[in-house]
C-alpha cells in the first residue's frame, strides 16, 4: 500500500471541542513541514464501534482517544499494547498497513517522562503519595509502579476506590483515609495530585504540606491552571515542582511519531503556544 501524502488524524471524544490535541499537533505538523491535518472528532458513545472502523476507510493514519472512549476502544481493537491491556484503556489508535487497529496507553509514559524533562536526572523514588483514584491515577500509579516506585500511597476522597486499585496494582499501593493524606507525606520523595481540585472553578486542593520532605517532588495533573494553588504552597516551601501541561505534550510524542514519523519535540515554544489557548477565567 502507498502512504498518501497527505496524513490524518485526530482525537475521538465526546465532548471534544476542549482538547489541546488539535493545536499541539498543528504546531508538530507545521515545525516539521509535514503535509497533514489533525481534527477534532466529536462521536457519541454509541457511534463509537463505526467511528473506529472508519478510520481505515477514510485513510487516517489513527486518532487519539479521550474521555469517555478509553475503556470502550480498548475492547474495539486489533491488537493493544502491554499498558494498554493492563489499563483496560487506550488513548492512542494506529491504523495499520492492512488496515487492523493497534491501540496503546501513551499516558503514563507521558507523565514519567514529563517527570524526566522537569527535573533533570529524575529516578522514581521509594515513597511516592498519590491523591485521587479515578482514570488519571490508574495510569500513573501504573507508570510508577513500573518505574520502581517501592511503596505507593494512595488517598482518596472515597476509601473503596483506592482499595480497589490496591486489589488491581498489587501490595506496594497502601490505600489510605482522605484524612490521612497530609500524615502520608512523611518520607515521600513524589506527591501527585489526580484530583481536580485546583482546576479553574474547583477549589483548591486542601492539604498540609508540613510533612512533605522539602527536598520531594511534588505534581499536578491539572494543567489550568498552570500554578495551582497546590503547585504555588509547595514551590513558596522550597519543593520542586512539575506542572500538568507535560504529561500532556509528552504523552502525544509517542503518537505522532507513529502517524507523522517524527519523534517531536516538547519545546518552550510549544509549551507557550498550548498556555495560549487555555482559558484565562
Ligand atoms: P479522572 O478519570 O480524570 O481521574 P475521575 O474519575 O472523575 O477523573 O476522578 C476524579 C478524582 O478527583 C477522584 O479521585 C475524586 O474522588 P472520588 O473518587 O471520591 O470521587 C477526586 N475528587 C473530586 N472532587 C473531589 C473533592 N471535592 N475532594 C477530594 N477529591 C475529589
């Protein structure tokens, strides 16, 4: 089969209007001179089975997937990758040569390594206190459990989501009271927010940082906006600290390298062109 010059692809989700992924890969697609479009593809859930097969059909070379497709496309696929399967979630489909769909999970590689770019010579640390148990967190606890993380702390507003996780990711999750969350961070060496507390119309995330060694890392998902109040304590008390827009960037360099045939780069550029286009309320 001829690859047609002119390449494809977008992300799936319903709604779509606010995803950064169409200007993120524009901006790819414009620095590399690559001939091609990326599109937002608003689809219902129930459209979801046709909308997939008729990637093949249009000629795109695949499409990111977003909330609430993840789980759904991963039982529509060809074949998934290993954290794929693991999540039971893909955000990445390929559209093969013979036209078969590969899906993969490119989430919590892109939060690991956004982890990586931040803090140069980053190494998973023994105690990392992750906040929140909902999709987010599944992939993150995932990609640090893989990265070596010895002893995960998990808080969740509702106990039995945490609990379930450690029943899916094994001993090294130690699930905890949402009241117990600023006590576990004694000894941490990484404090994550998944929550969406600190996003633009929530309030803030409540916690103590008392007990956070100075010297740990401290993230958060939420990426509007960029300095959340989370991100503003921890800084002011000397932590260093990684914003949510790289997990963001970094986890699409896996996907456009895989339609378009670059491995991109997450530059300030790029950076400041994506800060555009949040919203300023
Ligand atoms: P995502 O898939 O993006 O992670 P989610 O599944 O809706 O989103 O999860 C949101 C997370 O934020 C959950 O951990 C949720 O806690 P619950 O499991 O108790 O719902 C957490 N969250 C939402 N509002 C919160 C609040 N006011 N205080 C604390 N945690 C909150």
């Amino acid at each position: 089969m001829t690859i047609p010059q002119f390449r494809m692809a977008g992300v799936i989700g319903w709604p779509v209007a606010h995803s950064r992924s169409p200007a993120l890969h524009r901006f790819w697609l414009d620095q590399y001179g690559i001939d091609g479009a990326y599109l937002p593809l608003p689809v219902a859930p129930a459209n979801l089975p046709a909308a997939l097969r008729g990637l093949a059909a249009l000629g795109f070379a695949g499409a990111n997937v977003t909330i609430p497709h993840k789980q759904q496309t991963a039982t529509l696929m060809d074949r998934l990758d290993d954290g794929a399967r693991r999540l039971g979630a893909v955000n990445l489909v390929i559209v093969e040569s013979d036209g078969s769909l590969s899906g993969r999970n490119t989430d919590g590689f892109g939060f690991i390594e956004s982890l990586r770019a931040a803090i140069p010579g980053w190494r998973a640390p023994a105690v990392a206190t992750i906040l929140g148990a909902g999709g987010a967190a599944r992939s993150i606890i995932d990609a640090l459990l893989h990265a070596g993380v010895g002893e995960l702390r998990l808080a969740n507003r509702t106990r039995a989501r945490a609990d379930e996780l450690r029943a899916e990711f094994g001993a090294r999750v130690m699930p905890l009271d949402w009241n117990d969350r600023a006590e576990s961070l004694a000894g941490c060496g990484l404090l994550v927010n998944t929550t969406s507390q600190g996003m633009v119309g929530q309030p803030a995330l409540e916690i103590d940082l008392a007990a956070l060694p100075v010297a740990s890392v401290v993230c958060d998902i939420v990426y509007n906006p960029l300095v959340t109040p989370l991100l503003a304590a921890a800084a002011a008390r000397g932590n260093p600290v990684v914003d949510g827009l790289g997990m963001l960037l970094h986890q699409a360099r896996p996907a456009f390298a895989a339609w378009f045939g670059v491995d991109p780069e997450v530059s300030a550029a790029l950076r400041a062109r994506i800060v555009a286009t949040l919203p300023t309320t």
